[in-house]
C-alpha cells in the first residue's frame, strides 16, 4: 500500500470494474512514471514542448497532426471551439458567448446523446439532434452546422448508420466529423482507424485508460486544421481552454504511454484476459444459485471479455449487496453491476495487477459462500 494513501487514511482498490476516472484511470507502467519524473526536473518553453510532442505523437500514431489535452472532455471542448472558428485569434474570447461566431451548431445523432456531450455546450455551442438515420442527419445539416459528433463503441452503435456514411454525408457539406473514441483502446489501431482509414477530421482519446498514460491527459489526433484551431484556443493561451492546463509532465507522460502501447503484443494481453475469465468461470462452479458465463465485448466495445456473474434462488444475495459487500470487505475491490444484465456482477480483468484476478475470485467465493 502507498504509504501516502496509508498516511491519509485512504484504502487502495483492487479494481475489477474499469478503467473509472472514479478509481484512477489506470495505472501507469514504470515508462511512463519515469518519464514524468524526468520531465519533472527541467523548466521548458512549453508552446516548444506542446508541437515537438505533437509531432512526434503525429508520427507514432500515422495521423497529419496530434494534440494533447487534459483528457477526453478537454479534446472534445477544443475540438468544437476548432470547429467554430478555427484558429482565428480575434475570436479567442468568443466563448460562450459566440458573439460573432457563424457556426454555431454542433450536430449530434439523439441515440449518441450522454454525459460526455455536456464539453460541447460548455463552449456555447448548440446541440442538434439528427434523430436516428442518415436522413435525420441530412436534415440536421444547416450553414451553422460548425461540426458532427460521433460517439464510437458498441454502447453508441446505431443500426444502419456507420461512421464513413456520417463522414461522406458531413464532408459533402465541409462540415468536419469528430470522433469521441476516449475508451476505446484496445485496439491500438484505432488510434488511426478513424481518422486516416474511416476519413474522420479527428478522433478523441483518454490518455489515462486503456493506453495506460497520465489519468489527466488526452488525445486530439486528426488533420492539421483542427488541431491548429485546438492550440489557438487551448493553454497556455489566455483562452477559452485555460482552465484545461496541461503540464509538463503530462506531456512527456502520454508520450510514453503511447510509446510504450504500441511496443506491446496486442493478441497476448487479450489471451491473458480470455484466461482470466476462463478461470473465473471454471473457480466459481458449483455455487448453488450462482451462474458465471463469459461476456464479449466489454461494456465500451473493447475486443475483450468479461465474467459475468449471475445470481438467482436459491443464492442469497443480489447483485448490488456482492457490490457492496466487496468494496467494504477486509480487502476493497471495486465491481459493477452491468448495464443490461440486473442479475449479474461484472468482473473485468482489464484493469487487475498480477496476482488480483486470484484475490478477487478467492473474496468473491467467501462472500457467495455466506449470508449477506
């Protein structure tokens, strides 16, 4: 345990749930500490540092340009502000107002709509509904339109409606289309997928989830035109992105990360998860009232399994009493109930150091094994 939690009396989490900002992220591989810790030594000219990064972020990631916010929100608030008026500096302080700002709009699908989309009108900016269907987004569509939205993952399919019509549609228009991808690695490839081979302008990753970097990073990656706009308006600018600093060491972090991502062996990590469950599903048999079954993909659309356990007579228990009878055990380890499934506890091995795919399966039992 990190004496620091330890000294605040604060408990550590074996997290078996996701990559929650709530819980932390993710945690940072020695690369990517190290580098914050070097980067942490030396003053720098950070305008420097912000496009030497992004070029070189650029490179790795096989897009035009690439940008670094302070997470996914940050990347979609400075996309929009982008989108509207571009890098034009006598509009750095148009937000929100939008005093003189002709594009205004920001069209997002109904069935996309979520918690994440509050960074759009934070900006002034107006969300327009485009229903369903690409007809809904052809009617959506106006001379205001600065931009469209597009929240990629399973959770925000729509049946019929694909990321390259929504981009042929938009781009007929000169209407740019961005993409929310913030949870969406693995896999590695999407951090081109979007962009150069699906023709969207740009495409919005956590720094702090599956790309294992720095919980208050992100990344803007796309064509040089949005991500222009995205500098004008972002820190150390006295502008709209103020607020959304980016350091240092966050920088030299996400970097890192990314380096350090794409020197992994994808296929490997996701047989080391298939293996996780498989012995979940195997360990837990045999508890009466307790059925365990394999759940593909994870709740974000990743291309890896969870264990769902589903509870039923005669078991004792519901699923949100194992919630919480797990996190205020001797041992606190973090679990969801999944979206969907009301009778089931989800265990996702994405997020486990080695070893805690053991502890949770071993708690799991006791608790199953006993009366709430």
């Amino acid at each position: 345990m990190s004496k620091l939690f330890e000294d605040l009396g604060v408990r550590p989490v074996i997290n078996a749930a996701a990559t929650y900002t709530k819980l932390g992220g993710s945690i940072m591989p020695p690369e990517v500490r190290a580098a914050m810790i070097e980067a942490a030594d030396s003053f720098i000219d950070l305008f420097d540092l912000q496009a030497k990064v992004g070029q070189k972020l650029a490179e790795l990631t096989q897009n035009e340009a690439a940008f670094v916010t302070s997470g996914a929100a940050a990347g979609i608030a400075m996309c929009v502000c982008s989108c509207m008026v571009g890098n034009q500096t006598d509009q750095t302080f148009a937000f929100p107002s939008l005093e003189g700002v002709e594009k205004t709009d920001v069209v997002v699908f109904e069935a996309q709509r979520n918690g994440y989309d509050y960074a759009i009108t934070q900006t002034g900016a107006h969300v327009i509904e485009a229903g369903s269907s690409l007809a809904g987004l052809e009617a959506a569509l106006s001379d205001k339109t600065a931009c469209v939205f597009w929240f990629a993952g399973d959770a925000f399919a729509i049946e019929g409606v694909g990321l390259e019509q929504v981009v042929e549609i938009a781009h007929a228009r000169d209407i740019p289309v961005i993409v929310d991808a913030a949870a969406q690695i693995p896999y590695v490839s999407n951090l081109w997928l979007y962009t150069k081979e699906q023709g969207a302008d740009a495409a919005i990753f956590s720094g702090g989830k599956g790309l294992r970097g720095p919980q208050s990073s992100g990344l803007v990656l796309g064509t040089q035109k949005v991500i222009d706009g995205c500098k004008v308006h972002s820190a150390p600018n006295h502008s709209f992105g103020r607020p959304m600093k980016v350091g240092k060491e966050e920088f030299a972090g996400i970097l890192a990360a990314v380096k350090w991502t794409l020197d992994q062996n994808e296929d490997e990590l996701i047989m080391g998860y298939e293996q996780t469950v498989a012995n979940w599903i195997e360990d837990l048999a045999g508890i009466p009232g307790v059925r365990v079954d394999r759940s593909y993909p994870s709740e974000a659309g990743q291309p890896y399994p969870r264990a769902y356990v589903h509870l039923s007579a005669p078991s004792p228990w519901t699923p949100e009493a194992v919630v919480e009878a797990l996190w205020d055990g001797p041992v606190r380890i973090a679990v969801v109930v999944p979206n969907g499934a009301g009778d089931a506890v989800a265990l996702n091995p994405q997020t486990l150091q080695p070893g805690e795919d053991q502890i949770v399966m071993n708690r799991l039992r006791e608790v199953l094994t006993s009366k709430p």
